[in-house]
C-alpha cells in the first residue's frame, strides 16, 4: 500500500537521500513524489530534473516520463526531438507505453521526418505486449500501409490535338495524398493506463512501485 501521510513523508525524505547518491530507481521514484506531490509539495520542475537524471542512467519509466514531459511542454519548454530520444531509448529496451508513443510521433512526424514503416514496427510491438492502444493502432496503420501501396493510379488522355512529336506522359503514375490521422495510437481516458498515454495528468509512469 502507499500509507498515510506520515509515511509518505518519510518515504519522500529517505527517496531524496538515495537520489542525491545517484541511485536511478531512487531518482525516478523521488521524481515521482515530487510530480504527484506526495510526502509534500508538488513539483514539476524538479520531478522533471529527477526524470532526466535517472532517464540518463537507463531507467526506462524515467525515460518515458520524461520524454511525455518534454513532448508536452510540461513544466518547461516543449521539445519533440528530445521527447523522441527518449521514447526511442525506452521502447528499444521493451516498454510497451514508449514504444507506443513513439509509434505515434513517427506516423505524425512530430521530431522526425513521418514514417509509416517505422509506425508500424513499435507499434506491433507494443501490441505484442498487449497495449490496447497499440492493437487498435496496428489495425488503424496497417489500413493505410495497404491504401499506400495501392494508391499509385494511373490517368490517361484523349487529347487528340496532341502531336506525335510531343512526349506523351499518359501513363506518370500519380501520387495520391492519403488523409493524416492526428493521433493513430493515443488512448481514449477509459483505456489509458500510466504506460500508455500522452494524457497529462496520467503521463507519469506508476511503474515500479
């Protein structure tokens, strides 16, 4: 259980002393208090910081938390290149709610040039770790990776007025603009879990409790 009050304070007191000595589960975990505000006063700015230091120590909640802060320019400046780093640095270590968010910043282009193919790979495999985002995710790219691939149509004329000497380019094949989905993979609040979403409020992974 997390305790009352006076518990929370002391687990906040002694989180902070084994997250001065570097500690990355510490960090995140003293990060953690510090963003919901338990044991004591809430604060973002410093839960961002904790995020950051364990992120850089291989902790992959913190690398998650940290990336959804950056991407929502939560409690300092919004930055999507830093939030992919960090999505990217926890979904290749296997977490399923970054490799779901970055599936969605790679379909959408948000810190990097669209990728559709890059989409589909983390977002199979956050499916395949059950993230039911993720599976309505697949569904939604695989459905436009199939429209892609079929969407090169080819138009002809009956211009008769054209002259033979003219180069005929009847059969260019014409690139179709496929409608952008804004958020493909993104929970809806009755399916978000902490792993899964870009919610704000619910951003903070509860992982490692």
């Amino acid at each position: 259980g997390e305790g009352g009050p006076k518990d929370q304070v002391k687990a906040r007191e002694y989180l902070k002393i084994a997250a001065d000595k570097g500690y990355s589960k510490a960090l995140f975990s003293y990060g953690r208090m510090l963003y919901r505000g338990r044991g004591g006063e809430q604060d973002s700015i410093a839960a961002r910081k904790y995020f950051k230091l364990a992120a850089d120590k291989g902790n992959t909640d913190a690398q998650f938390s940290y990336a959804n802060m950056c991407a929502h320019a939560d409690a300092g400046p919004q930055n999507l290149s830093e939030s992919l780093k960090y999505y990217k640095l926890a979904a290749d270590q296997g977490h399923a709610g970054a490799q779901n968010n970055y599936a969605v910043a790679c379909y959408n282009g948000r810190g990097t040039p669209k990728n559709l193919d890059t989409a589909l790979k983390y977002c199979k495999r956050a499916a395949a770790q059950g993230s039911s985002m993720a599976i309505i995710g697949l569904h939604i790219l695989e459905q436009e990776q199939r429209s892609a691939q079929s969407a090169k149509i080819k138009f002809s004329t009956d211009d008769t007025e054209k002259n033979d000497s003219e180069e005929n380019t009847s059969d260019t094949p014409v690139e179709i603009s496929l409608p952008t989905l804004e958020k493909p993979v993104e929970p809806s609040d009755e399916e978000r879990s902490s792993d899964e979403s870009f919610d704000i409020k619910e951003k903070v992974s509860d992982k490692g409790k």
